[in-house]
C-alpha cells in the first residue's frame, strides 16, 4: 500500500492542472488574464473584449471585437418555455436557485443541444453570456410584477443588462463602473466554481452541465454568495445604528468570519478590491449617498489593522452594486453575469486536452476488512 500522508485540506497550495487562462500571484498581489494585468483592463478594456481575450487567448482586432458585439447582441434572447419557466418559479425563489435551474433548462432549447466540438462551445459560450444576464434582469422584473424590456442590441452588454433590468437606458458613468465591474469579475483561476465546471466537463459531459455545476459552486456564501452577505451587515449596521468597528468586534468576539475579507490564495489586498473600493468611493459621493462606502471603509481598517485581513472582491461590490440600484439577491446572479466568460473558456481548455479528474481520497474510516455483521446481531 502507498505511504499516506494527510491530504491537504480543501486542497490547499494543490495544482491541479496547467493552465493559459489566469495568471494569480497572491504574494505580489498580481492577477492578469492572458498575462494581461487586472488594472490595464480595468483601465483601458471592455467586458466584450475581456470575453474574446479568454475565450481566444489574445485580444481582438477591431473587425474581431465588432464581430463578438454583434453575436453577443444577437443571442440576447430567450426561448418562450424559458420566460414561462421563470414566471412559474415559486415568489420565495432566490434569484440564484432561478439562475442555476434556468441554465440548465437553457440546454433543451440550445441549438446545438447534443454537440461537444470547440466550435460549437465557442458559440454556447457567446449564447450563454448572452442569456444568464438576460435571465437575471427578466427574472427581477418578473418577480416584482413589472413587465419585460425588450433586449436593445444597439447597446454594450453591460448597459443592455441595466436597461433590461431598470427599464432606463444607464448613465455613461454607471455603464462604465458595471463595466468594470464585470471586467474584475470574469476569471480567476482555479477557483471553487471554475474548478467545479472544470471536473464536470471533464467527463464529456457539456457545456450547459458545467456551469450548472458552476452556478452552484458560486452560491455558497465561502464564494460568490459573500457579496450578498456583505450588503446584510452593512443593512444591519445602519439600521441599529451600532457603531460598524463595535458591530464587526461583536462578530469575532463570536468567532464568525466577516464576509469580504480573507483570501484563499491573495496574501497582500485582492487586486480587484483596489478598484472596487475606488468605485465605492466614487458613486458613493456622485450618487449624494457615501453611507455605505464610509460604513465599509470603517469596517476595513479595523479588520486589516486587527486581524490582517484583506478586503477580497466582494467587500466593496456590495456597497458597489447597491449604490447602482441593485437588489442584494441579485449580487451573486450578477456574479455569474460575468464569470460565465471565465467558466466557458475554462471549460474549453479543458477539453482542449482533456482526461477525467478523478483524484484519490486518504481514507480514514475503520480499518479495512470490518465484518459485516448481519442485522440480527446488531
Ligand atoms: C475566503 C476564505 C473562504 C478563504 O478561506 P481559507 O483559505 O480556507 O482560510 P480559513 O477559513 O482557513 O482561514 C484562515 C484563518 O483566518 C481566519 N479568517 C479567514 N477569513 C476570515 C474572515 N473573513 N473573518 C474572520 N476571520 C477570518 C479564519 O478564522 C482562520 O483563523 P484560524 O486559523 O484562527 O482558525 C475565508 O477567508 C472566508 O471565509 N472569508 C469570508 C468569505 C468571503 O469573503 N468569501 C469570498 C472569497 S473571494
């Protein structure tokens, strides 16, 4: 028998695969996509170009970029039994649980429903990214009784996600923070759910599966689900009126985690927190209302100067997201709106040179063989 030595727990400092796609290095703080650094595409990029970069592993031409705008515009649409199934979804549903069941019903109505080959996976990852932002705004407006706006396809795909979810065509200045905002989110590495696609597309399974799976991953509150739980402290501090260091104290003093911060892999500030903070900031004082970047600021010097702690990526898109009108319930959704770029190309480049991952478990259980006793003797 192999010699068996304790496995890392959750996977700790394992690499589990070779990889194009994202490049993290926790001790410098650097993430780059295709080796292109976070803060020149949240700079200079657009979500469109950020999905061809990962889908192709190089960045556009103009003809390219322009090509990409169009399909992603075209396949913003839904087959009818979609819109019914999101109407019939029970009134308690959370955004998220529609999200992950929509998907996966998505793949009766693709029209590529059986196909597995790059080329069609390359289209399944367009009409994909296309459809989740399309399912979380309809969703919304459905729940709260308001009627559905018509997809605009003259419109960048993070404006038409704010005009399908508001019903108003957004300001140039929340068009651009969204933008970013989906920029910041759309890869990184081997994280929960991408690893969760990677496993089931993996065994040949396809393309809907895969981020079904994902969306799964990325709901838990350790993941994706953060965000949300972020904005419910903040609600929660401002509605009793406790001072947000004290209230944060009171947590710990309780041993529960503050969501937002602490990071897996990130031993210096999550590069993406550097422009989500600033975002904060900034709509914050445009929209008349910093409440919720000064409540978030507080809490953060407290809990990096305390526990050395750093806010991660969803410390600050919480007070981000609400400061452009969106519902806490859709956070995480909106998640998902933007990493469905990274979890597709994952997906690709795993099956670009596939084989089952199947690791081994170091068992612990009673020591092999334990007799079976009959259940009379029991
Ligand atoms: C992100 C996260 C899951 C990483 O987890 P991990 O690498 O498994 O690290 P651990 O949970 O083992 O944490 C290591 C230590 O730091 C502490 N810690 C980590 N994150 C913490 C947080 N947000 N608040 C308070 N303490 C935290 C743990 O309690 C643990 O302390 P201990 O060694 O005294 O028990 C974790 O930091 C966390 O739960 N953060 C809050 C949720 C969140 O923001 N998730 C989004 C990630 S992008």
């Amino acid at each position: 028998m192999a010699t068996i030595t304790d496995a890392p727990k959750g996977l700790e400092g394992v690499t589990a695969a070779n990889s194009g796609i994202c490049y993290i290095d926790g001790d410098q703080g650097v993430l780059a996509y295709r080796g292109i650094d976070i803060h020149d595409l949240a700079d200079h990029s657009n979500f469109e170009e950020v999905c061809f970069l990962l889908w192709n592993g190089r960045l556009p031409n103009r003809t390219e970029l322009q090509e990409l705008k169009l399909n992603l515009a075209r396949e913003r649409k839904l087959d009818a039994s979609i819109i019914s199934l999101l109407r019939q979804a029970p009134k308690h549903a959370l955004p998220m649980d529609v999200l992950r069941t929509i998907v996966s019903a998505l793949s009766f109505y693709d029209p590529e429903e059986k196909a597995n080959d790059a080329e069609a996976n390359q289209r399944k990852s367009v009409r994909l990214t296309s459809q989740i932002a399309y399912v979380v705004s309809a969703y919304d407006r459905i729940r709260k009784g308001k009627p559905l706006v018509e997809p605009d396809r003259t419109l960048s795909h993070s404006a038409n996600f704010l005009y399908m979810l508001n019903g108003d065509v957004p300001s140039a200045t929340a068009e651009r923070a969204f933008d970013i905002a989906l920029i910041l989110h759309a890869d990184h590495e081997f994280n929960a759910s991408t690893f969760a696609a990677r496993v089931t597309a993996a065994t040949l399974s396809d393309m809907h599966s895969a981020i079904t799976a994902a969306i799964g991953a990325l709901k838990g509150p350790l993941h994706g689900g953060a965000n949300e739980a972020v904005f419910r402290i903040l609600e929660a501090i401002d509605a009793s009126g406790a001072d947000p260091v004290e209230y944060v104290k009171g947590m710990l003093a309780q041993k529960k985690k503050i969501p937002g911060f602490g990071h897996r892999v990130y031993r210096t500030e999550d590069p993406r927190a550097t422009h989500l903070r600033q975002m904060s900031e900034d709509l914050g004082h445009s929209s008349g209302n910093p409440k919720w970047f000064e409540i978030s600021r507080k809490i953060e010097q407290f809990v990096v100067g305390d526990r050395k702690l750093n806010a991660n990526v969803d410390f600050y898109s919480a007070s981000t997201y609400h400061t452009l009108g969106i519902d806490i319930d859709l956070f995480t959704p909106i998640f998902a709106v933007s990493r469905v770029s990274g979890w597709t190309a994952h997906v690709m480049e795993q099956l670009n040179d596939n084989r089952l991952i199947r690791p081994r478990a170091n068992y612990q259980g009673p020591i092999y063989p334990n007799r079976y006793v009959p259940i009379e003797k029991r």
